[in-house]
C-alpha cells in the first residue's frame, strides 16, 4: 500500500475516530486504524508507537475544539461551573463510545487541562480550595463521564426503564413507580438536575 503524502496527527485522530464512531472503543488497534487509512500497519508505526499514542491523539482530537474560556465574572459561580461542564458534554457526546479515552488522557490532552484549570479557577473565587477543590474536580468528571455514558448506553428512553417498569409492583413498588416517571424526565433534564444537586453539595 502506498504510503500517505500527508499524514499529521489530525488525521491519524480522525482516523481512529472514525473507527471508534463505527465500530466501538474495543475496535480500536493499529491494524483498523492503518485500514482506516489504506495503508500498512507496519506503516503507521513510522507516526504512532501504539494504541495509546492513537487514543491520546484521540483525546487530543475530542476536547481540541471545546471552548475553555471563563464564563462572564458576573454570573454565580454554580451557573459558570455549569457552563463548563455543559461545553464539555457537548464535545465528548458528539464521540460516546471514546467518552472513556477523554478520561484516561485529560492529563495529557490541552483541551482537557485547559478545562480543568478553567474550573479550578472558578472553585477558587467561590472560597473552595484545598481537599475540598481537589474533591470537587474529581466528582464533577465522575458525574460527567457516568451521565454521559448512561445517557448513551442506558438511556431513560430505553428498553431497561421499560423492562424495570414492567416489574411485580409488590416487590418493586418504589422502582416501578420511578420507571414510569422516568419517562417523562429527558436528556438534558437529566443531566443538568443531576448536576444542580452535585453543586448544591458543594456548599456544604
């Protein structure tokens, strides 16, 4: 196979997106990204080492066109925190099956880092710092990487709320009830009361 003219770390990222939009995060290799490419596997060596590099590229690629900026000084600080996290869901659920890679490389990837400093910077001016700032950071990506997966693999909408619906309401009465309530809850419901409740906690 020839070997491409051009080959830069987008397009390897695009890539190995395109591989994971398609057929899932367990598809990814270098033998499927080099096919992706109509070239060899050996090929792609000469620009990625492994899989890693490509899931980093990946990452890279996903949080690289999310907007880090500060919301507006003037807003509280819970509605900017939001903001943040609403742009992060935005960019990591446009690629559900590599929500999991946009976890494992935010240390790496600048879209991610420059995220988390954005954040950061918020807690600070709203008096939260030390353990409690380490503790909300962590709980605020737990929170969005858990919605969004849910979101995607078991949504609301699902079989599995009607499968729970569908229950002996005598052993079940609290679980069945709240399946047919879910119905009536949507996406973005969801997500972001589930959120408000998280920064709620906060000000403890």
């Amino acid at each position: 196979m020839p070997r491409p003219r051009s080959l830069t770390p987008d397009r390897l990222a695009a890539a190995a997106l395109a591989v994971i939009d398609r057929d899932g995060l367990a598809a990814l290799s270098m033998r499927t990204v080099a096919k992706e490419l109509d070239m060899s596997p050996m090929g792609l060596y000469r620009y990625v080492a492994d899989r890693e590099e490509l899931e980093g590229l990946v990452a890279d690629r996903v949080l690289g066109d999310m907007d880090t900026a500060p919301p507006a000084a003037d807003a509280p600080w819970r509605d900017r925190v939001e903001t943040m996290v609403g742009r992060l869901r935005d960019a990591v659920a446009r690629h559900p099956e590599a929500v999991r890679l946009t976890l494992t490389h935010r240390h790496r990837a600048p879209g991610g880092l420059l995220w988390s400093e954005t954040v950061l910077g918020i807690l600070t001016e709203a008096g939260i710092d030390g353990a409690r700032r380490v503790v909300a950071l962590r709980a605020l990506h737990g929170y969005i990487t858990g919605a969004i997966q849910l979101e995607h693999l078991g949504p609301l909408a699902g079989a599995g709320t009607s499968a729970i619906a569908a229950l002996p309401e005598d052993r079940f009465p609290h679980l069945t009830q709240t399946a047919r309530t879910a119905g009536e809850v949507g996406p973005d419901q969801e997500f972001f009361g589930g959120l408000r409740l998280l920064l709620r906690g906060l000000d403890g």
